[in-house]
C-alpha cells in the first residue's frame, strides 16, 4: 500500500473531525470543573474529620494504602541486610557521637550520627531525627550573628547549641536517655550517591535518562514505576527504623521520629506508614497550606484528594506534637488542628495531640520548639525527667567531626549509572512481587486509576437535537455528571426498527468524530452495529474534540505554574489525563445503566489508538460490560517518552501495563491484535 501524502492525510483527518455533529455551538467549551485552573502545591487542603471510629478505620485503610502506592513502596522493596558500620566514638561527656553507614538497599547507603546517653542499663528509646532543607544539615552552622540575634528574640539561649538546632536536639534527646539517629536527606552532606542537585533542584528533563531499559528519576519510565526521591527517602526511612531495632540499647517498641520542615515531611511520612513509629512530632511542616516545595517532598498521585493534614491524622490515636511559625503553619490553630483534634476525639484519645503555636517566630525548630517537643517525649517515651526541657550547653560538633567516609571508610561510588542500576534493581525487586500475586497488581491499579464505576457519580442524557439518517437516528448531546460538575459532549447512533437493547459505547483518538469516515459517514463496523441493531455513543473524552477550541488532539497535557520539569508538581495534585478519559467512559456506562431505559447490555469498542483506555475501563466496569474489543497497537505505558504527554500513566508500568490490566480484567476481552475484529464488528 502506498503511503498516505501528509496534505491528504491532515484534509482526511479535518474530515472526519468536521463529519461529527456538535452538542455545543461552535465557540463554546463544555461547562465542565475539570477546565478550571489546575491545583498546585500552594492549594488549599481542607481535612474533613470522621464522625464514627468506624468510618475513620475504614477511611484511613484507603488513605494509607493510597499513600504508600504514590510514594512508590507498594509492595515494599526486600528488606536486604542493612551491613551497618559503626565507627569514630567521640566522647561529650555524658553522651557520645559515633559515625554510621549502612545500605538500605545493596550499595544504596544512608549515612549519619548516632548519639547515645553515657550510663545507666536496660533499653532506651531510639528516635530518629530527619534534617530538613537547612544548608548543610547535620553540618549546619547558622552563624554568631544570626544566632545572636535569635537569643535577643527568645528563640535561642546559647550561642554554641543555637549555631546548629538539629544537633541540638539529638544532643538534648540523648541526655534526656534516647539514642538517637540523625540521618542525611539524599545529595546531603555524606550520602551523595545522588546528588543534591538531581534530589532537591531537579528541573530539566535529561533526555539521555529517557529510555524503555535503564531509565534515571523523573522519567516517564520512573513515572510510570512510581519511582521518585520521595520513595528513596521513605524507604530510607524505614531502614532507619531496622537499624535503630537492631541495636542492643534500643527498646523496640518505643519508636519516635521528629523533624522539621523537609524533615518535618519525611516525620509525618514514616509515621503514617510504618506501624513501629509510636511517638511523632513533625515540626513547621503541617498545614492546609503549602504542602512541600521540593522535588524530594512530592510524588505523583500523593495530594490529588486528601493533604499534610489528612496523612498527620494518620497516625491518630498515638501521641502527634506539631508546631507552628510564622510560615505557611501559621493559621494551625484555626485551620488543620481543630479537625486533627475532632479525630483524635472520635478516636478517644484528645490529650495525644498538641499544638506548639509559636507565630511570632519565623521557620524553626529554634529552642522552645525543641523544649515543646523534649516535653512531649519525656511524657509519652516514658523518659522519666523532673526537667525535660531544660537544654544544657555542650560543645558543637563540626563537619570534620562528624563526617563518616575516610581512608578506613571510602565513600562508594555515584552518579548516573549508579543511579540506573539502583532503579533497575528496585523495578526487578517489585516486578516478582507484582508477578507472583495478582491481587498486589489490583490494589496497585486502584489507585493508579483511581476509579470505581459505583463511584462514577450521577450522570444524565441531555438531548440536544435529532436527526433522521434514514435507517438510524443521529442525536448529538451532552452526558451530565452532577456529582462532579462534569458535561461530556457525545453523539447517540439509534436504529430505528430494530433496537436489538445492546448499547456499544465507541472510544477514538478523534473522539465522537471517530465513529465517521472522511465522507461524513459512519465508519464500516459503525454500519455493521447499527445493522445489527446496536444503538452507538461516541464521546469527546476530556480534552478532545468539543473540550478543545480548535478541535484538534491535545499533544501535551496541561501543567501547573511551576517550571521544574516533575511530573510530581502536576500529577501529585492533578488526576492524569488518562484517568479523567478513564472516569469519562465510566461515567457514559452509568448514565447507559440508569438514565437509559431499555438497554440491557453495554459492549466497548476501543480499535486502534484508544485501546488502552478501553483496557482500563474493561478492568474497572467488570460485570457491567458484556462484549469488550480492545486493539492495543502495540502501545505500552512504558513507551511513553515524555513527562506532559497525554497517555502518561504513573504506575501504569508497574503493575503490569497494558496487558496487566486486560490480564487481570473480570472479563476477558476480545483483543483485535491477537485475533483480528470479532464477527460482531465486522
């Protein structure tokens, strides 16, 4: 066959786009929520409280397993030995400060400063200290002048303890009896195996990463496995957690982790996932307001429904401190904490949450904050201290005491490779997890898709005129969901003798304009279903046909004011393209089953170039479909090459892709490429 001169093939496909009749006059876009501005990280993120302990039990079940599936440990990698390393006793006293390496992951290793109080028997506490965005962290020296202008504010008492206050309080946890585990944010001071740079101020695509084999982060490849520095350092995390269990003076069961800002992220993630946290204090971090501005603190799917709020309720009943500052906490007291409490209330434990409002300070975890939280511990780690929040002095420790490579302990190597071969060993790892139990792979798609057909919402036909085609009737209108303020444009083929009750919903990736030919026809297997007394609806899913003013096919999806190239900023606020057409298709089958009166069967038909969208509402509608025609033209989730483009899926790789979701579908469907179309479309 020759091949299709490009002038005739764009008049062809202007053909076919102008044969489809319009639901909406020429200018005027749908009346649909879904055009409105999209949500960013600086949203507003309302948390609603439960009203019986039994609607949170179940409620918290969905937050937290949609949590851990965006932050990409669903399932969790394998626990491999963590081989820690524990060198370099520094004396102070009545504490000591050793250096500490271990791998959270073969040749993946997390480093850090280990403190422990000096005297006394039996098991302590272990805590553990995340940093936060402060310049150099466990290093950090905030200066004489900043921090004697703090001690004229209040908000330090000495200069040495006030010149790095993440030191300060392991130092001051330690002597209240804790061993305590401040642990680097990747790309900081001694765990740069991935750069500070690619972790934290990642902006530009790096199309050499871009690949189907070996991909690096922020990929559609690492989209598409939920791969990001966010699931990096929870899992981190995590591991910290085993390595504080496996030490000899730590009391397993008496687990806490503070940390502010960043780390104040990392605080309220590990305790909303990990069962073994039992006393958390996330400091500056949580609020209706600004969510997390970093690459390391986003992932997509994360805050598409709920906020920091919802995942700090999380952790409700157990003990929750948090803090407040002159920054995006500054309304906790009004906004956030009020419906914290009303949970931690329903739950009946209203003194295990407290709020240190302290506005009059900017961004912290100054002195009052850390007594506010020695306090919390002190109660509810069983410390046992008449004084808890008094902090005595003690000599700062600097970088070349603290870091933890040298001659005896060489740093390992990084970079790029490094970086593949760790996400190439982490996909392996989930892929036999995904493989060996399907109902992992349905869990995971839940949320991938993020729709249930009982959830589709109210939909209703709304005619908006007809036409006598001859043997069939020709009505072009809207499908109305009043649930979610949504208005699709369709248009209805109808038979007119002999309606056999089998309704066909027709998907094209030129929207209801794919049920025509070039001539304003119906397309041959269209004929043949009308023939054959089947009504069909073709649909302009979200931003196709009517939803786009010049009608044309949207080639890349629409994202959030933010320039940094990180599918996170759009997709961790934003539901994908995909899964809006998905909720669309869904939604036509609910109006077909209840606002349909008659029809008695539903088929889909999704040919070239809307297969996979057919696919994925065939494993989400299950019974409610009779015959399902899917033809995927080879498409996979896993060739999608660019971070805007409209079939970007996260996840979608990861539990199985295309043939994973026709696979695991109820009823199996016809697939066009195995066995070409089935008689019923020929």
């Amino acid at each position: 066959m020759k091949p299709i001169p490009l002038v005739l093939a764009l008049v062809s496909a202007a053909s076919i786009l102008s044969a489809a009749p319009r639901a909406l006059p020429v200018g005027k876009l749908p009346d649909d929520k879904r055009l409105a501005d999209l949500k960013d990280l600086n949203g507003y993120f309302p948390f609603t409280p439960p009203t019986t302990k039994e609607e949170w039990g179940q409620r918290s079940e969905k937050l937290r397993h949609a949590l851990k599936v965006s932050v990409g440990l669903f399932p969790e990698p394998d626990r491999s030995p963590l081989n820690p390393v524990i060198h370099g006793k520094i004396d102070c006293g009545n504490f000591t400060v050793e250096k500490v390496y271990f791998e959270t992951r073969p040749g993946f290793f997390l480093t850090g400063s280990l403190y422990r109080p000096k005297g006394g028997s039996g098991k302590r506490p272990g805590v553990l200290c995340p940093h936060g965005h402060w310049n150099e962290a466990r290093f950090y020296d905030a200066g004489e002048a900043s921090v004697k202008k703090q001690i004229k504010e209040g908000a330090e008492a000495v200069l040495e303890t006030g010149r790095n206050p993440i030191q300060a309080r392991c130092v001051g946890l330690a002597r209240l009896g804790c061993t305590v585990l401040q642990y680097d944010m990747l790309g900081y001071c001694d765990n740069d195996q991935i750069s500070y740079q690619l972790a934290h101020r990642f902006a530009k695509q790096r199309p050499e990463m871009i690949a189907e084999k070996n991909w690096g982060l922020y990929t559609p490849q690492a989209e598409s496995h939920l791969q990001s520095i966010m699931m990096l350092q929870t899992w981190n995390s995590m591991r910290a957690i085993d390595f504080l269990q496996g030490l000899d003076d730590v009391d397993p069961e008496r687990i806490a982790v503070t940390g502010a800002s960043g780390g104040g992220t990392q605080t309220f993630a590990i305790s909303a996932l990990d069962p073994r946290v039992k006393v958390s204090m996330p400091a500056v971090m949580i609020s209706t307001a600004m969510q997390g501005g970093c690459t390391c603190e986003n992932s997509t799917f994360m805050r598409v429904t709920d906020g920091n709020i919802a995942f700090a309720a999380l952790f409700a009943p157990k003990p929750l401190g948090l803090t407040a500052a002159n920054d995006w906490t500054k309304e906790m007291a009004t906004k956030g904490f009020p419906e914290l409490k009303k949970t931690y209330e329903i739950l009946g434990a209203p003194d295990k949450i407290m709020l240190h409002d302290r506005t009059e300070f900017g961004h912290n975890y100054n002195l009052p904050s850390r007594q506010a939280m020695y306090r919390w511990f002190n109660e509810h780690l069983d410390l046992g201290s008449r004084k808890p929040d008094v902090e005595q002095p003690y000599k700062r420790l600097t970088e070349k005491d603290l870091t933890v490579w040298d001659d005896k302990h060489p740093k390992p190597k990084g970079g790029d490779d490094f970086e593949r071969k760790l996400l190439v060993a982490l996909t392996e790892d989930s892929a036999k997890k995904v493989t060996a139990d399907p109902e992992v792979a349905r869990r995971g798609w839940e949320v991938v898709l993020d729709s249930k057909l009982q959830e589709a919402g109210k939909v209703e036909w709304q005619l908006v005129s007809k036409k006598d085609r001859g043997s069939y009737l020709e009505m072009p209108g809207l499908h109305n969901n009043s649930t979610y303020n949504e208005q699709v444009p369709v248009v209805w083929l109808y038979p007119k003798a002999n309606w056999n009750k089998h309704a066909v919903i027709w998907l094209s990736p030129d929207g209801k304009a794919g049920l025509y030919d070039q001539n304003g026809e119906p397309r041959a297997e269209v004929k043949k279903l009308l023939a054959d007394g089947n009504s069909v609806c073709g649909i302009d899913l979200f931003l196709q046909g009517e939803f786009v003013a010049d009608g044309k096919a949207v080639s890349e999806t629409r994202r959030v004011m933010n320039p940094r190239e990180s599918a996170a900023y759009t997709l961790g606020y934003n539901r994908p393209l995909f899964v809006q057409r998905l909720h669309d298709v869904l939604s036509a089958i609910t109006m077909i089953r209840n606002d349909q009166p008659g029809a008695e069967k539903i088929d889909l038909v999704g040919l070239k170039g809307a297969g996979h969208w057919a696919a994925a509402a065939n494993f989400v509608a299950g019974e409610a479909l009779d015959r399902v025609a899917i033809e995927t033209g080879g498409f996979e989730f896993i060739k999608v090459k660019k971070i805007r483009d409209p079939d970007l899926l996260p996840g979608a790789a990861k539990y199985g892709d295309v043939g994973g979701l026709i696979k695991l579908a109820a009823k199996a469907p016809w697939v066009v490429d195995e066995k070409g179309l089935p008689d019923w479309l020929k």
